[in-house]
C-alpha cells in the first residue's frame, strides 16, 4: 500500500498531456539606419497558432532590443525549426 501512494505523483504526472515547444518566425526593423530582419523565437504555447497573441508577446522583447516587429510570419511547432535556420541567421531562436 505504501508503495502505491509512493506511486501515484508518478501516475498524476504521467497522464498529464506533453507541452509541445512553439515557435514564430517573424520580420522586425530599426529605424535610422533602416534595418530589416528576419527570425525565429519562441513562445508560449497559448500563443501558438494565434499570429495576435505571438506579436503580443513578441513586439516587448524585440522592443528591448531595439526593434519593431513588423509581422508575425507562421506560428510552428518543432518540426519547422531546421528549415527556418540558415535563413533566420544570427536571429535564430535570439530573441
């Protein structure tokens, strides 16, 4: 009985449903000199598949840097990470 109860946090755990990583791939600019990029960061996954709540989340942490964001591209899980790479550059997963 007492290695049932030792048991059960395990069980709990087990059956709750995996969080899967969510990623944006997005385009930002500076201003004065007029910079442009392209890159993939991630977010929270209540704001996967929602391009409003990605930029939401986004536009602070570009603004701390310096940039504005000027459009969500795609929201996307994992699996759309090493296509994106190359072309995100130094912008890959930074912000």
């Amino acid at each position: 009985m007492k290695q049932a109860l030792l048991a059960l946090p395990l069980l709990v755990l087990a059956a709750l449903p995996a969080q899967a990583a969510c990623y944006a791939d997005y385009k930002a600019k500076t201003d004065n000199p007029l910079r442009l990029h392209y890159g993939v960061a991630q977010i929270s996954d209540g704001a996967c598949g929602n391009r409003g709540a990605a930029a939401a989340e986004l536009s602070p942490r570009l603004a701390a840097g310096g940039w504005t964001l000027l459009d969500i591209v795609s929201t996307f899980g994992p699996e759309g990470l090493n296509e994106r790479r190359a072309d995100a550059g130094q912008f890959y997963l930074r912000f």
